[in-house]
C-alpha cells in the first residue's frame, strides 16, 4: 500500500506573513482560501498583479512598516501607529520625522551597535561586559 502525501497547507494570515503583505488588502478569494506550500513558492516565484503592487504601495503590515521606518515593531507602539500605512504615508511620515520618530531611530541605532559589540566580542572569544550606562 502506498500512501498519498497530502500536500502542506497554511492558513491565509501565514501565507501573508510569510509574503511581507497585510492579510485584510489581499484578494478575497485569497483570504477565504487555504494556501498550500507549493502556491507559496509560485507566490513568492512569480507574484500576480495584485501581490506586486500591495508589497508597493501598501498598505503594509507592522513588521515591514518597522523596517521601512528604521524602528522596531515596538517602536511602532510607541510612536501610536496601530494600523497599517501605505508607502505615501511612510513617506509622509518620513518627511514630517516627529520626534517619537528621531527618538525611535536612535534607540534602534543603539541597539544594532550593542548587537555589533557583542558579536564582535563572540567572535574574538572574550567575554562580554556591561554596556555603558547612559546619564
């Protein structure tokens, strides 16, 4: 008896993620479907119309938004943004570059230094110390 391999499948909310998209500006025949691995890959591969222009122009979920900005998904909290912003908005929020914002991207700045810090200490085998404190 052989038995036949179903194939894996991910609900719409993982396929999104795993495409960078926001799940509620897909297609709904997109949200209302399961999507299998394979129509993952062909996604991924060779993105339709629709997928080409939501990773464009938005609007974007929180975790792209964070890497467009320079600042965390946390950061994203803090600076009030609770809904996704389409490119013209990032933008916008760039131009405009509230203080929330400056502050976010330093913070951020900061801890890709101290990560930098602390791999170039792994790397040269010594043992880490504390970060300086700041006044």
């Amino acid at each position: 008896m052989t038995s036949q391999k179903t194939p894996q499948t991910m609900k719409p909310a993982t396929a999104a993620k795993k495409l960078g998209v926001y799940l509620e500006a897909t297609p709904a025949e997109f949200q209302e479907g399961v999507v299998s691995r394979d129509e993952l890959n062909a996604l991924q591969a060779d993105p339709p119309e629709w997928l080409r222009d939501l990773r464009r122009n938005g609007p974007h979920p929180r975790p792209v938004l964070a890497l467009k900005l320079g600042i965390s998904i946390g950061g994203l909290a803090r600076g009030g943004i609770t809904e996704a912003l389409t490119t013209a908005q990032v933008e916008a929020l760039k131009a405009e570059n509230p203080e929330w914002l400056r502050q976010e991207r330093a913070t951020q700045a900061e801890v890709r230094r101290e990560e930098a810090r602390l791999k170039e200490l792994k790397d040269s085998g010594e043992q880490p110390s504390a970060p300086a404190k700041r006044r």
